[in-house]
C-alpha cells in the first residue's frame, strides 16, 4: 500500500466571528505546535475569517484553506472570492462540491468541474467533496452515485502530482447527526472512489491521492477510520470548532 500523509482537515462551516476564529486559531497553534510524522493537518475557515486565522497560525504547522471560491480571476461577481484572491490570504486548499453547497446553494457538478480546474490551475489543492443521501443508501445504489459524482466533478482535470488533488467521502446521512458510517462502510465508499480516480487519473495518481471521510468523525472513531487502507484522514466539521477535540484527532491519526 502506497504511504500517503493522512490528511485531518477542519472544516468550520459558518461558526466563528472573527475574535472567536482568532482565538480558536491561537489555541490550535498550541494545542499542535508539532504535529505527528505522517499526518498533515488543515483548517478551513469562513471566508471573513482567513486573513486573521493565517496570521495567528503563522508559525503552526497547520495549512490553510477556504470552503469555496469562484472560478473567474476577477471581476463583477458580487460576493464572489476568486482562487488568486485565497492565494494571497494563504489558502492552499480549497473545499469545493459540499452537500451543504450543493444542496442549500444549487452547485451544480459543472460549477464544481470548473472550480477543480480554476483552483488547480492557480496552484490550491481542491478538497473535493461527494456523498450520497439517506434515500440512496436505503436503496443500496450509493457507490455509484458517489462514483459519478467523482467522475462528473472532476472530469477532464489535469493534475500531475497526487498532492494537487484530496477527495472527501461525506455521506450526507451522516453529517452534524452523529450517525457516523462504520469503518467498513467509509472504506466501501472510499475505496470504490480509488478504483474511479484510477480510471480517470491512472494507477500511479490514484495510489497517492488522498481520499477522507467526513460526517460526525470524532476523536472516538478517528483511529479506526484511518486505519481502513483507503481512508487517508477525515473532513471534520463539529469536532473542528473545539481545540482539544480536533488535536487529539491529529494525535490519533499518526498512531
Ligand atoms: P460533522 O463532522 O459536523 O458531521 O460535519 C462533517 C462535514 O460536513 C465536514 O465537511
């Protein structure tokens, strides 16, 4: 099995004031002033909040990221940030495709196809999410939504280093409802998106590209998460807004 780093990202969704970001940013820097071999740490805080979050976590070694972007280079989009934009407040990851994004926002998989290929183009790592809802596992037919998913929102993306790219299993199910997937249930998912990023990408990519879980991930069952073989990490979103909860997931992860 090839050795990737474990990713454990935070994704804060839309908590935190910028006073409450600054001082969750300065308990994070302490709380991981190293962080263990293997594992890789990342946080994505609200828009507002990233120039005050890079400031505070300069030293930490902790990455920065967004939870979404535009994919045109400037211009009238009201509301709008675009890749450039997130690159020179620090962000080298971007989330993209959030059931949150799709479901409250309308994205559609074309808008997510065209932000993978705006951000990997300006050099940021897409996060890209997937994830089926309760009707589509009840009806047994979740690999191959999600398995589309992937192959809709990614198609035709050039990457040439496995790094460029990370992909997040998030069944919607499971989020913020403390209804975690199994650990055999996440690496069903996540291993079947492997086989699909290795019919898109080759074998050589596919190996080395990171494949999280996300929905109600824990410091309880982080360690057995990331000991299935194709799960390399965990989207986290509640558990991310508590310091000592997000650092014992990283410290859980190199074990
Ligand atoms: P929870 O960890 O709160 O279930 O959220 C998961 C998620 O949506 C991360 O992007």
């Amino acid at each position: 099995m090839p050795n990737r780093t474990k990713l454990i990202a935070g994704n804060w969704k839309m908590n935190n004031d910028v006073a409450a970001a600054a001082k969750l940013a300065d308990e994070l820097a302490e709380a991981l002033p190293e962080v263990p071999e293997g594992v890789e740490v990342l946080v994505c805080p609200p828009t507002i909040d990233i120039t005050t979050v890079h400031a505070r976590m300069q030293a930490a070694p902790i990455a920065l990221g967004a939870q979404n972007v535009y994919w045109e280079a400037k211009g009238a989009y009201t509301g709008e940030s675009s890749c450039d934009m997130l690159k020179s407040a620090g962000c080298t990851y971007c989330i993209i495709g959030h059931s949150e994004r799709r479901g409250y926002f309308h994205e559609t998989d074309e808008d997510m196809n065209k932000k993978a290929k705006a951000l990997v183009a300006a050099g940021i790592v897409p996060v890209f999410c997937c994830g089926e809802p309760e009707e589509v596992r009840e009806a047994g037919t979740y690999v191959d939504f999600v398995c589309n998913q992937v192959k809709a929102g990614l198609e035709g993306l050039e990457i040439k280093c496995p790094k460029q790219l990370v992909v997040a299993y998030e069944p919607i199910w499971a989020i913020g409802t403390g209804k975690t997937a199994t650990a055999e249930d996440a690496q069903e998912v996540c291993g079947a998106i492997r086989e699909t990023l290795k019919e898109m990408f080759g074998e050589e990519l596919a190996d080395g590209i990171r494949v999280l879980y996300g929905g109600s991930a824990k410091p309880g069952n982080i360690a057995e998460l990331v000991a299935k073989p194709d799960v390399d990490g965990a989207l986290v979103g509640g558990a991310s807004l508590k310091a000592a909860d997000f650092a014992s997931m990283v410290v859980k992860a190199g074990e």
